[in-house]
C-alpha cells in the first residue's frame, strides 16, 4: 500500500471516529421555523442504501446572499460502515460555507470520481479530504455507501432551494 493510500485510509477512519456535523436533528418543523425566522431555508433528506442498510438524514440550510444561496449549515444523524459516516463527515467539512453553485460543482466532481473504478485520480485541490475515496471507486459496492450522504445533501439542497 502506497503512503497516499495509507494517508487516506486514515483520513476515513478518523472521519468515522469523530464524526464532524453529526449531532441530533431537532424536529424538522422546529428547524424550519427557526431558520426562517434567521433568514436560513431549511431541508432535509433521509437515505437508506438498501443492499447494506447505511442510512443517514442529513440537512442542510441555505443562505441567500449576494445574489446566491450559500450552504450556511450542515447536519447529519446516520449508522452504518465507516465509509458512509467517514463521508458525511467529510462532506460536512468540505460543502459548508460554499455557495450552491460550488457544492453542486464538488457533489458532481466526486461523484464522477467514485464511478470512474479507480480511472480518475481523485484532485485533492478540488476534493480536500474527499479525495481519500479514491479507492473505494475500485469496489463497487463500497461507492453506494461513499455515495449515500452526497445523495442525501443533493436532495435536500433541491428541496431547500425550492423554499
């Protein structure tokens, strides 16, 4: 095993340790009416990946400023493999504070990496920590679980958007 992979195989078992923007999720209808009252839109997504059963709800709230909407917070509740709660700790890290344009621009670039099977090199400027799933892309039926918080907070940023 190379030092990189090395590196990013500790990166995702830190990740999954100490699960960065995981907490409780305080009823959606609270956090709705808390954000509006702050000016935030609020939304959430709960996925499941069936064929392991990794689930996470994640929620996202939107900020608009500027002309554009800005991912102002990210929270996250979920169980399963290391790979699914490393990545959306991860993705905590990564998406919060960047603009909707951004995110969805960094959503599509990991998620054409993890399909690639180990064809593209993940870009660490563009990813950040998400690169360090650049060999779950080789296994496929890892990618669901890397997948599963991406999929949730693209959901719940369309749902938010449309507020």
């Amino acid at each position: 095993m190379s030092d990189l992979q090395q590196l990013y195989q500790t990166i995702i078992l830190e990740h999954s340790k100490a699960r960065h923007g995981s907490g409780d999720l305080t009823p959606l209808a609270d956090a709705v009416a808390l954000g509006s009252a702050s000016g935030l839109r609020v939304a959430e997504s709960h996925q499941i990946n069936t064929s392991c059963g990794d689930e996470v709800t994640l929620r996202v709230s939107l900020r608009s400023g500027d002309g554009a909407d800005s991912v102002a917070e990210l929270v996250w509740t979920g169980d399963g493999c290391s790979i699914s709660q490393a990545s959306a700790s991860i993705l905590t890290d990564v998406l919060q504070g960047l603009s909707a344009t951004e995110a969805r621009a960094l959503l599509d670039n990991f998620r054409e990496m993890l399909r690639s099977r180990g064809k593209i090199e993940p870009d660490e400027e563009i990813l950040g920590d998400a690169a360090a799933f650049g060999g779950v892309s080789r296994y496929p039926a890892r990618v669901k679980c890397a997948m599963l918080p991406w999929v949730a907070f693209e959901a719940a940023l369309i749902e938010a958007e449309s507020h």
